[in-house]
C-alpha cells in the first residue's frame, strides 16, 4: 500500500507553546523507576517524556516517560485503574475528549511535540491510530464503507483508490478472503472477532505510524483472540504497536517491550519498570513486578 501523503506534523509558523507546570514528583516509592535503555540504534517511533494526566483535579497518570521502539509490539500492563488507557490516549490527543481533562509533558513524534500550537489533532490521530476495547463499527455503513470511512475524511474521493486501499486494509487486517464476496453487508452483521479485525482494518487504511490497542482482545473469545495476536505481530512488520493488556501470558507472547504502571498512594499511576518483554517476565527488577506477573496481586 503506497504511503498517504499527508502533511506532516509541524507547530504553525511563528508559534510558541504556552507555558505549562512540569508534572509533579513521583511517589517516593516510585522514584527509582526508570526505563531500561533502548539498545543502541534502536529506532524510536514515539518518545513521551515525563507524561502527567489528569482528569479535572484528579490526577491519573504521573510523570511517566518512555521511548517507543519501531516497528516494535509494546504492552503496558497493570491493574486495573493504574492509568495505562488513560496514558497511550495522551499519545494521539484522544484523553482531551474527556470533560475538563488536561496532559503536562511531552510526547514526540517525527520529533515535534504533538501538543505543540498549530498542531492539528485530527492529523495526530491519522499518524496514531487507534483500536478499542470493544468493536465499534459504524452501524450505518457496509464493510467498505467503514473502512473507507477515515480516507474519505481526508478527502479521498476517487473510488479506484479507494476500493484498492479498502482491499489492502482488509488483507492486512486478514479479514478480505472472509468477506470478499460481501462487501456491502454491514460491518456490525459480523461476528465480534471479525468486527475488531474490521475496525483495525479501518485504522490502516490511512497508513499510520503507530496503533495503539486498547484492550483489543478482552471482548472476543479464545479463537478470535488468537487471530488478533497472530494480526499483531504481522502488523508490527509495518507499523508500530501499543497494546494494552490484563492477560500476562498475551503480553508475553506478542509484545517485545513491557511496561508495568501500579497506581501509587496518590491515587495516580506510575511507571515501575519498562524493559523488554523477556527481561521482565524472566528477570523483573522489582519486587512489585514479580508479584504481579505471578498473581499474588492484581
């Protein structure tokens, strides 16, 4: 699939970022963390730095950096509450949908902060897409239509192109040999598996750098949640990954990098180690990442 020419994310000539509070310090219990170096030349897709969220006065995530690999399937995991969705929908500006929601910190990608002035949010989410925790088709649209949906936003309009770009998509999202004879049924007539492969397949169909998945496999059963981690690691040959997850064993076998945030005694969550997915699952640095990993919490 030829790359979109889309424009790229620069601040508006002349602009300035307004001046923001750096976020708090960490929980004193946290202090120590910090993330395992990436090896030498590793590229990064996306690099958030010190990444503090917040929900009116209450503050769900603090302070927490990390340098996303390329090409690469990262999985935060954690218990519930700890801040994780709250924390990769900072990386495409969705957390600002949320009522009276604010984010401090930076998050770079091509190396310009994507909070900048006069960057364009709607750009952001072309270049960090995203996948929910439930299906979400349109209800309206056929299978076509859903995944042509994010083309025509960004002005596609000759139907050639666009019927080429649904076909990639969906071959990409290994749905097209199951629904190439029905294009024009309606994406929610499809079973719950293929419905998630449908709206990944509407994710890339605008070719972004980076996808985020949020929870992707917590609503499919045990065949249909296989062929979703079979998708991701073929995605990742592509494009960049970032999956959160509460199953431990899917965290292990699709992720290369693993972050694990627990929320501190300030009610907000905190990085405590973020290494590769083998290191940490094999030899966690701290304490309160080996009782996780083996249930005694969580």
């Amino acid at each position: 699939m030829p790359h979109l020419k889309l424009s790229p994310l620069r601040p508006a000539e002349g602009a300035s970022r307004p001046p923001r509070h750096e976020a708090g310090g960490a929980a004193d219990e946290f202090a120590h963390a910090a993330p395992a170096p990436m090896p030498e030349g590793t590229p990064i897709a996306l690099s958030a730095r010190n990444v503090s969220a917040w929900y009116g006065s209450k503050k769900a995530v603090a302070g927490i950096s990390m340098e996303i690999a390329a090409r690469s399937v990262t999985a935060l995991i954690g218990p519930s509450g700890c801040g994780k969705s709250t924390y990769i929908r900072c990386f495409n500006r969705m957390h600002e949908f949320a009522p009276h929601a604010r984010v401090e910190g930076t998050v770079l990608l091509e190396g310009v902060d994507v909070y900048a002035p006069g960057v364009d949010p709607a750009r952001v989410r072309q270049r960090v897409g995203m996948v929910f925790q439930k299906p979400n088709p349109f209800p309206t649209m056929s299978i076509t239509e859903n995944v042509a949906a994010g083309l025509r936003f960004m002005g596609i309009r000759n139907r050639s192109e666009i019927n080429d770009r649904v076909e990639e998509a969906l071959k990409l999202a290994a749905l097209w040999d199951e629904v190439k004879s029905d294009l024009k049924k309606p994406g929610i007539a499809l079973s719950g598996g293929q419905q998630q492969r449908l709206c990944i397949a509407r994710t890339i169909a605008v070719e972004p750098e980076v996808v985020l998945m949020d929870e992707p496999c917590s609503a499919l059963d045990p065949v249909a949640t296989l062929k979703i981690e079979d998708l991701m690691r073929e995605l990742a040959e592509r494009y960049t990954i970032i999956i959160v997850t509460h199953n431990m064993q899917q965290a292990a076998r699709v992720s290369d990098y693993t972050a694990f945030l627990l929320m501190a005694g300030d009610g907000a969550g905190h990085l405590v180690e973020y290494r590769s997915t083998a290191d940490l699952f094999t030899n966690p640095h701290d304490k309160r990442t080996e009782d996780y990993i083996t249930g005694r919490f969580g």
